[in-house]
C-alpha cells in the first residue's frame, strides 16, 4: 500500500479521468478496431497512454496502430497503410489530415478527441523491426502487464514533469516522454522513491530494468529500452532538462506543495512594458522573422535551432557580442530573437595578418595594405596587422545583408530565407504572436526559482 500525502492525493482526484472520459474515449477506440477488422488487411491496436491507462484527464489522444504484414515493402506499407487510415477516418469524421515522421499517417479529431492512425509492421519481435513505430506496441505490452498498481504515480509524475516544463520529448523540449514516466516509476517502485533517487543523479546515469544493455550511450541520462537493448528511451533529454527535473525533485522533497503540479504560464509581455524593459538593460533586441517552413516540428525545430547558432557566430565574427538567443516556431512565422550588448561599432576594426617571417604571405599583406589611410601595416606579437574600414557598423544592417544567406543555416530555414525574411529592432520585435514568447526571453530561470518567485 502505497502512503501519498493528502497534497498528493488532491492532486491525483484533479489528474484521475471520470468513468464517463474514460468510457467515452475507449468507445471511440472500440469503434475504430471494428472498423480495422472489417477491412480485413491489418489487426489494430491502441497503444499508448490510453492504451496503458496512464492518461491524465482531458489528455485525449488516441493512437490506433494497424499492424500489416512484414512481407510488405516499405512502399506497399506507407500505400495500404495511408489508405486505410484514410478509409477508417473518413468513416468518422471530415476532420482529418496526412502527417509524416518516418512515414505517412493520418491525424483526426473524431467527436473531440485527437486520433493517430499509424500504421507498422506486426512483427514478432522488438529486434525484427523494419521501421520505428514497430516497436510501439512492445512498448504498451510490456508497460500495460507490469503497471498495476503504479498507475497514479505515473500520473503524478508526468503533472510534475509537464508543470516543471520538462515534459515531452520533442525537439523543443527535450525533455521527459511518457514513456520514459512509466519506465522510471517502474524501475524506483513508485513516485517518491523515483525523486529521492533523482535527487542525486548525476550526467552518465545509467538505468537497465532489464540488465541487458547492448551498445554505450554518450547522453547524460540514460534509460535502457526494455524491449531494445540498443535503445536509450531518454535520449532526447538534454543535460539541462536533467539537471532541472533533479532540481525540481530537491525542491519537492525538501518542501512539497501544490505550485509542483501547477502547470507553467507564459504571461505575454506588452509593447511598452518591452521598451522599458529594454531601456534598463541597455542591450539592443533584434528580431528575425520568416515563414515557417511547411514541415513538422521534428524537422524544423532542429533547424531553426542551428540556424540561431549560426547567425548568433555571424554576429559575433564581426564584432557584435550576443548576450542571449533563441528561437520560436510558429504556426505561419518563425522568430529567431537575440539580444546583442552592443549593436553599434566604430567605423574601423584590426585585420591581423601572418607572421613577418613567413615572407612570401608577409610581402604581399604589406604591398597591399601599405596605400591605406589608416594606420598600418605595424607588428604585433611577431604578425603584420592593419587597420580596415568596418562592413558593417550597424548589426541591423549585417542581418539585413546578403551574407545571411552564407551562414549555416538549417536547409529548409535557407529556403525561407531564399524567399525574404525582416529584421526588427528594439520594441518593434515585439508582436501579438510572439509576446509570451519574448516575455520568456528575458524571464529566464530554472523551475525551482520560478517556483520562488511565484510561478
């Protein structure tokens, strides 16, 4: 018997879904396996949270997988596979849309609950896998015969995770997936004891519930798949969603409250508020904003997260010092926003050349700097070294320039560029969409701070 606090047992009765929820989403779920059957060329399965019963209230996605026979090629799969999930979805609802991440599926909203139809390969077994989502439904077997009686710590994990902001193992979080709960309450036996072991992990963590692990991992926490040996469930968690999930466990043991489970807000910041805010910093703001690329988020995000790298080293070779960037991607229009300590240089920066001794080189950098007005060439340290007029004095006028396009962007942020892109300074960043966005921009701080200072 599991002893919860009375704080913990409040917040399991807001987290528990109603008999009706549940009847009503597993309904659905019934119709759409009777639908697969009678088309006779697949055997569905719910898989996932629902699938497990490990869903939070009013968290209503449904994943229906069809299991087709592995003697199918890859393009047959994708081809029947979409078809039929066309077919089933369309016998529900007009709602419903094609979506990629190894290959093609169909999203639906059937009466208002979120439906992926994905269709896999039915294989024996977790190690005869052809694509990625094969081994989904190894992953709802295996948690749904050892998860009795854990069920609750699971959801009281995944309210902290996704209330500290480290829920969900998508390209922007990086952070915890629902799996990942499972297996870690699973392994530690339960909610408390989890965050009292988490309370000392530390990068290179290794958890195997299986002790069979088959390669090593370089990620800063790692979960072993019990159903693939050669699989880190947490690979897509950063070193900095571990060390806040570690700080988040600290604080909660050392003094619990409901704040824990409270999801977090991003109060949008107003256009004036911005410009003070500004003032007293003394930083110049910019902003970068292009269409979004039309793809999902798993493909952009990693890209407008290289291209922020890039640009972010674009400014910097050429003398602006970032303070802070980062990026938003948005539904229509992304946003790459950096704060810069300085935006404005003089008319006139050092261009270092090679050494005196090596002569050929040193010749010709002196023949042809030695007609300049400014100053040099002179000896520094052993080097010929000049003074050059500046390209660019104003930063606004570098990430306006053509050399935009010469950094390493992201492929499909490049071809956005190739199609223009704005640039906007100080309070004209801001913008209705991206308010909160910017007003998280220079509200940063860990969970456990956020928490103090009254999240």
């Amino acid at each position: 018997m599991v002893n919860r606090s009375s704080l913990e047992e409040a917040v399991l009765a807001g987290l528990r879904p109603a008999k009706e929820e549940r009847d009503h989403v597993c309904g659905i779920a019934q119709r759409i396996l009777e639908k697969i059957r009678q088309g006779g060329k697949a055997e569905g399965m719910v898989v996932g949270s629902i699938a497990r019963h490990t869903w939070v209230k009013g968290d209503r996605d449904l994943d229906v997988f069809m299991l087709f026979d592995p003697s199918l090629s890859r393009e047959q799969l994708e081809a029947e596979g979409l078809a039929l999930a066309r077919s089933i979805a369309a016998a529900f609802t007009d709602n419903y849309h094609e979506k990629y991440a190894e290959h093609p599926y169909i999203n639906a909203t059937i009466d208002d609950v979120d439906v992926d139809l994905v269709p896999c390969y039915k294989v024996e077994s977790a190690a005869r896998i052809q694509s990625a989502v094969d081994r989904t439904p190894f992953h709802t077997r295996y948690i749904t015969e050892k998860i009795n009686g854990l069920i609750d710590d699971v959801l009281l994990l995944k309210r902290f995770a996704k209330a500290g902001g480290i829920y969900g193992s998508d390209q922007m979080t990086e952070g915890f997936s629902g799996y990942l709960c499972e297996l870690l309450v699973l392994h530690y036996g339960g909610f408390t004891p989890l965050l009292n072991a988490a309370a000392e992990w530390k990068p290179r963590t290794l958890i195997d519930v299986e002790n069979h692990v088959a390669k090593e991992f370089d990620e800063p926490l790692v979960m072993i798949d019990p159903v693939d040996p050669k699989r880190n469930v947490a690979a897509a968690v950063s070193v900095d969603r571990m060390a806040e999930f570690v700080e988040l466990a600290r604080g909660y043991l050392e003094s619990p409250s409901a704040a824990f489970f409270e999801l977090p807000q991003e109060p949008p910041i107003a256009r004036e508020d911005l410009e003070k805010l500004l003032d007293g910093r003394g930083t110049s703001l910019f902003a970068i904003t292009f269409a979004t690329p039309p793809y999902i988020e798993e493909i952009v995000v990693p890209q407008l997260k290289r291209s922020t790298l890039a640009i972010s080293e674009f400014l910097e070779r050429n003398g602006f010092a970032v303070h802070h960037a980062d990026y938003r991607m948005g539904k229509e229009e992304s946003l790459i926003l950096v704060e810069l300590l300085v935006s404005r240089l003089p008319a006139i920066r050092s261009h270092a050349g090679p050494p005196v001794w090596n002569r050929v080189n040193a010749e010709k950098f002196r023949a042809k700097y030695l007609m300049s007005d400014l100053p040099g060439p002179y000896i520094v340290n052993g080097r010929y070294e000049t003074e050059v007029p500046r390209e660019f004095r104003h930063a606004g006028d570098l990430l306006r320039s053509e050399g935009m396009l010469q950094v390493s962007l992201g492929k499909h942020v490049r071809q956005a560029f190739e199609n223009g892109w704005k640039v906007h300074e100080g309070p004209a960043c801001w913008s209705p969409g991206f308010a909160s966005f910017i007003g998280g921009f220079f509200g940063r701080c860990s969970p456990l701070v956020s928490l103090g200072k009254g999240k």
